[in-house]
C-alpha cells in the first residue's frame, strides 16, 4: 500500500477513527492490527518474517534481562540472538550477492562451487525493521530494561506509518508514547495533515516528475546523452532522492500525529552541508546515529589509539552505511567513499577545533565548503543510483567527455528541478512558521488545503504509482 494512493488515504482516516473510537483497553490491539494489515497488503508471505524478527527481539530481551538480573554474563547471549536477528536480513538481502560472487572466485581458482540462490523476493522494509530490533535488543543488554508487554512490543515494531521506510525508531522514542497512549494534543492533528500534504507534493510534483522527465531514461543508457545533460540528471537524480525520502518521511511523522504519537525527524535540509560529516549529521538522521550508536562507539569511536584506529572506525561505520543501502560492490565503493570523506574532515577539524555545524567565518569560508561538499554528494549518487560498476563507469565518462549541447529535458521537468532547490535552500524559518500557520487554520481550511494539494497531484503528476526508493532497502 503505497503511501500517495488512494488506498492510503482511505485505509489512514479509517485507522485513526477506529483507534480513537476504541476503548482505551483496546487502542493498542487496534493500532497493531491496522499495522500489520498494513504490512500485508503488500505481500502476505512477508508477514511471517516481520513477526519472526519481533518474536526473537521480544524473546531474546527477556532471555538478556533474566540472566543479567541473575548476575549472568549476557555477552554470548547477545551475540546469538543478534546473529538470529540478522540471519533473515542477510539471507534475503546479501546472499545471492555474496553467493554468486564466492562462485566466481572459486571458478578463478579452479573450483567447481555453485551456492544455492534465494528466490523469494526481499520483504519490504526489512532493513528498517531488523535495524530497531538489533537497537532494541542492545538496549536491554545494557540494562535498560525489557518491555514485558507482547502486545506493545509488537506496535512498537510494526507500527504502520514508520515500518517500510523508517524513521529507524528507538525504544525510548515510541514505547514510552505506547505505555502513556497520549491524547491528541492542540494543533497536532493539523500539524499532521500538514506534514502528509507536504509530504504528497514532495513525491508526486517533484521526485516523481524528476524520475519519469530526466534520471529514469539518462541511467538506463548514459551514453545517449550529452555531458550536460548527464549533469543535471545527476542534480536531478540528487533532488530527486531528498524529495522522495522526506517526502516519505513527512507522510509517515504526519500520520503518527494523527494517533497522538511524534516520531523522531530524519530530515535537516542536509543539502546545505559544508562538510560531509555535517552531511550525515542531516541526511537519514536516524540511521546516522544508529552507526554511531551501536558501530562507531562500541568501536571505541575516537576515544582509541593510536590514531590511526580512530580512522578505522570512521570507515567501518561508513561502510556499513553504504552496504545497508544495497548488496552490491557500488554500495561498498560508496559507503568507503564517505568513510574517506568524513576521515579527511576529522583531520582538518583537529587543526582548527571546528566542529561540523559550527559557524563559518565568512561567506567565502561557507561558500567553497558548500560547493564542495554539495558536488562530492552529487558526484556520489552515480554509485548510488547505477545498477552496476559499468553503469557508473559509463556516466563518469560520459561527464568527462565535454559535450554541452542544450538539455532535452520537458518545461515542467525543469521547473521542478528549479523549484524543488530554490524550496531547499530557502530559511527553514519559513517552513516552521507556514506549519504552524496551517495547524491553527481550523478544519475548512485543512480540507481546502489537501483539497488542493490532491488537484495538484492529479494535474501535474505523471499518472504513475512510483514506490518510494527507500523501499528497496
């Protein structure tokens, strides 16, 4: 059930009515139900996997917490259980990769070895999911204590506007809003449907039109199309994916604000970045400060010598950033691609003790940094964006090669392009203050605003039911 649909937007008002309509006793049942109704409607056979991974995270806390509390080492234990939670994600996600290329190798050397091949398709948001019950999972064996309730262990890891796509939840973000069950607070509900509308306009208006007018036709063949043109498919193709994923992510914290519940931000303009460290301090926020959390710390993070360890961990945190996006060689170039980026930044910041948001001297001090760090992300998306190493090396000559003829790109296609930067760039102050403005509007004027974001949608979209990108991962 993808979220710009009709479908949606029937199955959305209908949950939260039935939610608050319940008994209080029976709100959490409601909200687990809807959730993973949700989660089936995509395919039925991925449902055993979501609640496998819940029945282990849930399991596997109270084994953790009972041997602790008996003043038990937990320390094997919980490598068992993360290891079970994992075996689902690799088996679906990095197995025929990993497999096909341990076939290769051994044919090199001489070996006749052929692995099995997994042919069941990768169960939606599974990457999201595992990565809040490993979270979890940590938590309570860092005496944090495990959630004794089934039913609210459950909606915590299944719930519906976060599940596919994240944000990547901890404990301490949902359960406690799932213990208290809050009333709806003043201005949430518009506030809420703010956050969906916006959250329409950026898929439907801008990722889309960009996907379907320029990045789709220039990365099924690059060597069609001029240098130029390469270019601004790579500037489109980086838009494309903010709008797409924020988009996502503005429809899910909306949603959740329709049952009461605020879901943490994933998003903070990360465009306007003067380092690539301060980049990943504002793109998929969420998942930023789980590899931070749970890889670089636990790492030793830069609390370790000699120094040279510091960069290690920086890479290996990187790394798996990049290998969680995808099973391919791109991911594991692209994620090592940051990792250098973000050690290059820690060397210069242990010159000059600036930290990576820290204000800039002067406009010039911002503007080569912006320039630079904006064109490394850019340049970067190839290997996000390319199915394979020979995609990539196409687009890269092709951007080399020099041809700058006119782009062949549609009016609206541009115009969105334009508008999606100028929208990004612009104070967030703006954005606050127009939320706020919508929340207190009153109910007409939220029907006459989604009325007219729907009209817009339907005018100016492509027709198309595109899923999210992140929905691959």
């Amino acid at each position: 059930m993808l979220f710009p649909t009709l479908d949606y937007l029937l199955f959305l008002p209908l949950s939260a009515l039935l939610y608050w309509f319940s008994p209080r006793s029976m709100r959490l049942a409601v909200l687990s139900l809807v959730s993973l109704a949700f989660y089936a409607s995509w395919k039925l056979d991925y449902v055993p996997v979501l609640l496998g991974v819940t029945a282990v995270a849930w399991l596997g806390g109270n084994w953790l917490a009972a041997r602790s509390s008996a003043g038990r080492s937990v320390r094997w234990p919980l490598l068992l259980v993360l290891l079970v939670l994992l075996a689902p994600l690799v088996l679906f996600k990095y197995w025929n990769w990993l497999s096909s290329d341990f076939t290769q190798a051994a044919a090199w050397l001489g070996w006749a070895v052929e692995l099995p091949r997994v042919q069941l398709a990768l169960p939606v948001g599974i990457s999201f999911f595992t990565f809040q019950a490993l979270a979890y999972v940590v938590d309570v064996s860092r005496d944090k204590g495990p959630e004794r309730s089934l039913l609210r262990f459950v909606t915590f890891l299944t719930f519906f506007p976060q599940l596919v796509a994240g944000p990547i939840v901890r404990r301490a973000e949902l359960l406690p809003q799932l213990l208290s069950l809050p009333s709806l607070a003043r201005g949430q509900v518009g506030s809420g449907l703010y956050r969906i509308g916006r959250g329409m306009l950026k898929k439907v208006l801008v990722a889309d039109i960009l996907r379907v007018g320029v990045v789709d036709p220039i990365f099924a063949e690059p060597s069609r199309f001029t240098s130029l043109e390469l270019l601004v498919g790579l500037y489109a193709y980086t838009l494309q994916i903010y709008y797409d994923f924020s988009g996502y992510t503005d429809i899910a914290l909306g949603s959740a604000k329709l049952f009461g519940i605020e879901l943490p931000e994933n998003f903070r303009r990360p465009y306007k970045a003067t380092s690539v460290a301060g980049f990943w301090r504002r793109w998929h926020i969420t998942l930023s400060n789980w590899v931070r959390d749970y890889i670089y710390y636990p790492l030793g993070g830069a609390r370790v010598v000699p120094q040279a360890r510091i960069y290690f961990n920086i890479m290996a945190t990187l790394l798996i950033i990049g290998i969680w996006h995808g099973a391919s060689w791109n991911f594991v170039v692209y994620g090592l691609l940051h990792g250098a980026a973000v050690a290059i930044n820690r060397v210069v910041r242990a010159r000059t003790g600036r930290r990576p948001d820290d204000p800039l001297p002067g406009w010039w001090a911002w503007l080569w940094r912006f320039f630079l760090t904006f064109h490394f992300v850019v340049l970067a998306r190839i290997l996000f964006r390319s199915p394979d190493f020979s995609t990539s090396w196409s687009y890269l000559l092709g951007l080399l090669e020099g041809t700058f003829v006119m782009p062949r790109f549609s009016m609206l296609a541009w115009a969105m392009l334009a508008l999606g930067y100028l929208i990004h760039f612009s104070p967030e102050s703006w954005q606050t203050s127009l939320e706020k403005r919508f929340a207190g509007a009153g109910p007409f004027l939220w029907v006459l605003g989604l009325a007219a974001v729907t009209a817009l949608c339907m005018l100016l979209g492509t027709g198309e039911q595109l899923a999210f990108i992140y929905y691959q991962f």
